[in-house]
C-alpha cells in the first residue's frame, strides 16, 4: 500500500535547494554539505507545480546539533508566513517524516534547515503525494500515539473522540485535527521557551498556591552571609519577607563582613521584624563555621537554605508546608529551582528528578531549595568545616543514611532563583575549582564512613562524580543470554565483540538459536561453539523474546543474568566490571548502559516512562560527546527501565518478579515491564554511562513495518497502559514540567 501511494508521486526536493544568502560547501557540493557562519541557514526552493492536497515531507539532515528542528515555510498566495511553516525534529542519521496539508496550490517554498548557523549535510529531501484515506489513518495514529491528551487509547478510540472533540468546539475536522497533529511536533526548548512557559505555566501554577495558613510548621531560614552586595542581599531578605508564609524565622550569620554597608543593613533588617535574628560572628570562619553560628540560632522544626544573593519564589514556603501536611514524616524537600542574571532575567531552569541517590553521588542534583528537618542536621553535627564549596553536598550525603523514598519530597515547582553574578557558582562551576575538590571529598568520606567497596573519580563536568563499584571476589559467574536467528552479519560482530572485548573473569555466552537456517550462521555457531565459554541452545518456536530469554535463564548456571541482542558491540573493555558492581549491590535491580548507533549518536541513554505513551529512550538521537540535561549523559542515576538491548541483573531478582512477561509482552515493552516489577520489588533501578556499547537497533528483527506488527505492537502499548498506566504517567526520574512527546528534555 505504501509502495502504491509513494510512486504515484515523489518529488526530489534536494537538487532544487538555491542557498537564500551565502553559505559554502567546505568539503563536497555534489554531497550537498553546507556550512553557515553569518546567520541561519535557507534554502529557496521551487518545487514545481504542487496541487492541493495531502503530502508527506521526508528529510535525513545531520548536523553538530542535537536538538535543532528544520522548517519549512511554503507559498500559496501569501507569501511566507508562519502560519504555513511546519517543523521537523531533525534526527542524525534518521529519516524525519511529517505529513502536511497544502489548502491551495504551492508556487515555492523556503527551507530552513537549522535555527543557528553551523555545518550541517543533507541527504535525502523529498515531498510525497498521499491519498486521504493514508493521510488521515497516519495523522490519527501519530495523534494517538503522541499527544498527551489522547494517550491510552487506541487508534480507533482516538479517531471517535477527535470527532466528538472537534464538534463539540463547532471546529471543522481538518482543522481540528492538524492542530492537535502539530502539536506532537513542538518541541518547548528551555532556552528560547521558558519566558513563555513562566507567564503561561508557572503563572497557573501559582494561581493554585495553597491558602495561607499560620498553624503549620516554624520554619528557618538559614543566611549565612560575607560581603554581599548590599542591593542584593535587599532583594534576598525581601523575597523572605514576601513570603505568603508568614510562620518563619531568618538567621543570619555574618562572617565578619568588612562592608559597612552590610552591617548597617542587617542590624536595620533586625530592627524592622522581629522574626529577623542577627548574629556578628568575631571572626571570620567561611561559609561552614557560618552556617553552623546561623544554625545555633534555629527554634523552628525544619531548616530551609538560602544563599546570601539568592531569592525564593514568594509561595516558597507554603509549598513547602503544603508537602510537610501531606507527608508528616518528611525529612528533606527539595525544589526545582532556576539562575537570575544581573538584569532580573530568569533563565536556565533545573527540572528534577524525585528521589535519586545514586545521581546525589554523581553530583548535587539537589541544590536549590533545600529544607530539611532541624532535628536531622544537628544529629549529623551541623555543617562540615573543610568542605566548604560543597557543604550543602556534604551535609546531605551524611544524612543519606536516614533517607528514603518515603522521606523526601520533591516539589515540581521553580522555588529559588540562584544568582548567576559574575564569578559565581551558579555561572560556571569551573569558577570555583575548589568546589570539585570538596565535593570529591565528601563523596569520598561517605563511601568511606558506610563501609561501601567503591572509589570516587573527577567526573566529566565541574562539580560531577564518578563512583566505580568494585566486583566482589571471587568474581561472580555471568550468563550472557544472545537470542539469535539468522542474520550473521549481525551475529558475528557482537559475539566476537564480546569475546575478545569484555576483561570480565568469569562469564558464559548462551546463545539461543531461533530456527536459524542461513549456512553461513550454522557455520559459525559451530565454530564458535568451540570456545568454553559459548554454548549453543536451540528455540524451535515462533520469535518471543521474553520466552527465549526465560528459557535461557533457567539453562543459565551465573548469579548474574545479562540480557544481550544480538547486535551489540562493546566499546571498552571494562563494560562487564562496571555493569556487575552496580548489579552486585543489594538495593539496586537492573543495570543499564550507555547505547551508541553506529553513527556515534545516543541509541539509549536510559528510558523515560510515559514518552510516547509508554516509555522513550532519554537523549535519543543526541551526539556521543553531548553532556545532555545536566550532565546527565555522562552521570550514573537511578531510572525507573532501562532498555533490555543490554541489561545486567542478579538471577534471583530475575526469579522473584517471575522473568519476562511471555504472555501479554512477546516482542516490546518486555525489558520496560521487567524494570518495572523489579521496581515494585522495592529494589533501584540504575543507568551507567562508563558501559559504553554500539547497538544496531532491531536490525535483526526488522521494524514494525506490516499491519500484524503494528497491531501486535499497539496490543502491547494497551497492555502497558493497562497495567501500569499511573506510573507511566509519573516516573519519578523525570519531571512533570518536561515534555512526554520527545525524547530530549525540553519543556512539556
């Protein structure tokens, strides 16, 4: 059917493009690379007569940027406007296709294939004809696969409530629908959209704050203070008292500022409220010592930190009582929080995870606002002097022993603007570098102070960590399960990737046999049988991935299980060691890693639940050296699934949940699902990016490209809404202010 509609008409695009202003080609016209320096890239095209009607717009474009969309404006009378753009996500390496509707004849059109200038290829870019029938089936499909608010249902489903929907707003269908199909393409990125995600969302947000109330919690606010900008420090203190809150106490400590103006100032703020304490200390002592001189002066039952330049949102604290009334045995909260530039421009925001432990040893997530149970701190001994930098860190990996899920509260919300002045933190953290060393220490000091078999190293940003976890000795066994069928050209380079790149010890390769019948690949499952660490097993049934990799686990004689396609290359040596010493800890389920696409793009980064409809590859498409959202390519973290591509776990945690889904998840969402019970188990599920591994995607299975296949894949998504569908709504790896369409972080 596709073939049919595609060869009535298929227009090249690609040899009408005529640069709108000067770009060059640095390397190969003919292959059609260009590169821009003096401002965005366009392209004037003329296509010819295009009549009304359906088309489908197909683009591959790879460029230096990971999150850049392509436009393309056409003309129907009107010249170019931006009511007839329409954007496509570019996708390095991959065809991005978007289905448009032309009202009137199109006489050209403009092409612009990025947003900024830079070096970037085109390899394919064509326009295809549609019949309707194919046009409005796919549209639907996307719609239900995509948008938010008709996510959990079915194709079908989705084609009745448009209907109802359009009719119910007197829109006309076609309208109706292209609208809510355009808006699976927008991509809300942070740094172009959060002025309007500010007036538009975060403005709702704060029309629903809580009702004031004065029966709640004291809470003090802890100001240790140096120097500071008089006007700022103003701005600081008054953002305190605005609070809507009005149940607080401020301690400040000043460590012996040799301003005058700050003393005045803050023996003037102590004599306007008497909520206002003000402590001089006789020396200066840093940043710890004065924290801890604030701390003395603390009466209320929870502590919030504030920077002596910073500001808190004005209904900072009554969220924050608003979640202490909700979960009374709170011991720390925890917002999101943003940077506000010298001109009071807020830019920059940090939307976080909930609890995530073990992305609080690779850097301090956490920051800003952080409130924490009074009683807490002082039984931990207050701040560490020495630390100073990441004495907030500090303090909080001493508590993280009387940490829990149960115990902290994340609040979704920006609370705290973080003043990015010259010099600061906040700006760079490169511009204290002795931050990094501090922080070293304290991870170094908790692994130490627990006991825990595991170094801390620099990691690849200022103010990140690695933590490398050591394998137990004797090196535990590993079974290594590779369902196979055919395809040796795929099989070959992973198995010998395997074996000649893994300085693991101690493992077994078990490859599972599905009724291969190439010559070629018999052959090579004979020969490589002879190695003693291979065996070979056959699985005479139709393709079920869950059941082939059951019947291994049961055949498999390792503590450890790894599920392994059969297309995946290994990149360094180590990659083994490092998925072992995060699966050997007691507390952690599933470990993943770190998936390249032979193009040194992100195949998997770890997988977001809910994008899509079911879950999505974080940092899908990004390039291989790209730090991601707060660094969070190059950090170890907690994730709700990782992806069963390849994926390490202890056997008897395998064994409790009952394996993988045979029944309801033959082919998708099965390693999603098994993460999933695992974590219902009560274990942390874990990403590690230091297991770094090629993956080519699917390549042996093929794609979902037949109409059994679709069917089959959305019985799978249903069955995935069905059992999980709350939680595919909330991963708590996530953040609700983050998109659920793509797969890049950008604004929801």
């Amino acid at each position: 059917m596709i073939r049919l509609i595609k060869s009535i008409f298929r227009k090249d695009l690609l040899s009408r493009l005529q640069p709108a202003h000067d770009l060059h080609a640095p390397e190969n016209p003919e292959g059609y690379q260009w590169c821009s320096t003096g401002g965005d890239p366009q392209f004037l095209v003329s296509p010819g007569k295009l009549r009304a009607g359906w088309y489908m717009i197909e683009l591959q474009l790879d460029c230096e940027l990971s999150d850049s969309d392509a436009s393309l404006y056409v003309d129907t009378g009107d010249d170019f406007n931006e009511i007839e753009k329409y954007s496509l996500p570019l996708r390095t390496g991959k065809l991005s296709k978007r289905i448009v509707y032309f009202r009137r004849a199109v006489s050209s059109m403009r092409f612009d294939p990025l947003e900024c200038p830079g070096l970037f290829s085109i390899s394919h870019f064509q326009i295809v004809w549609l019949s309707e029938s194919f046009a409005k089936n796919r549209l639907v499909q996307r719609i239900a696969n995509m948008h938010i608010r008709y996510r959990g249902r079915s194709k079908s489903q989705v084609a009745h409530d448009i209907k109802r929907d359009c009719e119910e707003r007197e829109q006309g269908w076609l309208d109706f629908a292209l609208d809510r199909y355009g808006e699976t393409f927008v991509r809300n990125k942070q740094e172009r959209m959060y002025r309007d995600w500010i007036s538009e969302v975060e403005s709702s947000l704060a029309h629903g704050a809580p009702a004031v109330c004065e029966d709640g919690p004291l809470i003090s606010v802890l100001l240790p203070v140096y120097n500071t900008d008089p006007k700022l420090l103003r701005e600081c203190v008054d953002s305190v008292l605005n609070q809507s809150y009005r149940k607080w106490e401020l301690c400040i400590a000043d460590d012996r500022s040799t301003n005058p103006e700050v003393v005045q100032s803050l023996r003037y703020f102590a004599s306007c409220d008497d909520r206002i304490k003000v402590l001089f200390r006789q020396e200066n002592g840093h940043i710890c010592a004065a924290s801890n001189s604030a701390l003395e002066m603390v009466v209320g039952d929870y502590v919030a930190l504030l920077d002596h330049d910073d500001v808190l949102a004005p209904h900072a604290l009554a969220r924050v009582v608003e979640a202490i009334d909700k979960s009374p045995r709170v011991s720390l909260l925890y917002s999101d929080e943003d940077k506000i530039d010298a001109l009071g421009v807020r830019f920059e925001p940090h939307f976080k995870p909930a609890w995530n432990p073990d992305l609080l040893l690779s850097q301090n997530y956490i920051c800003h606002l952080m409130v924490l149970k009074t009683e807490m701190i002082r039984e931990v001994g207050g701040f560490r002097v020495g630390v100073e930098g990441s004495q907030d860190h500090d303090l909080l990996l001493r508590c993280l022993p009387q940490l829990s899920e149960e115990t902290v509260v994340h609040i979704p919300e920006v609370l705290y603007h973080w003043r990015a002045a010259e010099g600061s933190t906040a700006l760079a953290g490169a511009n204290k570098a002795y931050t990094m060393k501090s922080g070293l220490r304290a991870v170094a000091d908790y692994l130490q102070r627990e006991r825990l078999s595991a170094r801390v190293e620099p990691g690849p940003t200022p103010n990140t960590y690695s933590v490398r976890w050591s394998v137990p000795e004797p090196a535990p066994l590993v079974s290594l399960i590779v369902p196979t069928r055919d395809r040796y050209d795929v099989l070959q380079p992973c198995v010998d990737a395997i074996l000649s790149r893994t300085d693991y010890p101690n493992f077994e390769l078990l490859i599972l046999d599905n009724q291969s019948s190439c010559a070629k690949t018999l052959h090579y499952l004979e020969a490589v049988s002879h190695d003693s660490r291979v065996s070979i097993h056959r699985w005479n049934y139709p393709f079920n991935y869950s059941a082939i990799n059951n019947f291994a686990a049961r055949l498999a004689k390792g503590e450890i299980l790894g599920l392994i396609n059969n297309d995946i290359e290994p990149i360094n040596a180590d990659w083994l060691r490092e998925m072992v010493g995060q699966a050997c800890r007691p507390e952690i389920g599933c470990v993943g890693a770190k998936l390249y696409y032979p193009n040194d793009t992100i195949q998997h980064g770890g997988v977001i639940l809910g994008i899509g409809g079911v879950a999505g590859h974080s940092h899908k498409y990004f390039h291989r050296d790209d730090y991601g959202y707060f660094s969070r390519l190059h950090l170890v973290q907690n994730l709700s699934a990782v992806t069963g591509a390849c994926l390490i776990l202890r056997k008897s945690v395998f064994e409790e949940v009952g394996g993988l889904n045979e029944e309801d998840l033959a082919i998708a969402f099965n390693d999603v699902d098994l993460c999933l019970k695992v974590r219902e188990a009560g274990y942390r599920n874990l990403w590690t990016p230091q297991a770094e591994l090629y993956h080519h995607e699917s390549v042996s299975r093929g794609s979902d490209n037949t109409n059994a296949k679709r069917n089959r894949a959305q019985r799978e998504a249903q069955y995935m809404r069905k059992r999980w569908g709350e939680q595919l709504d909330n991963d708590p790896a996530y953040n609700p202010n983050l998109t659920l369409i793509h797969e890049d972080f950008s604004l929801a």
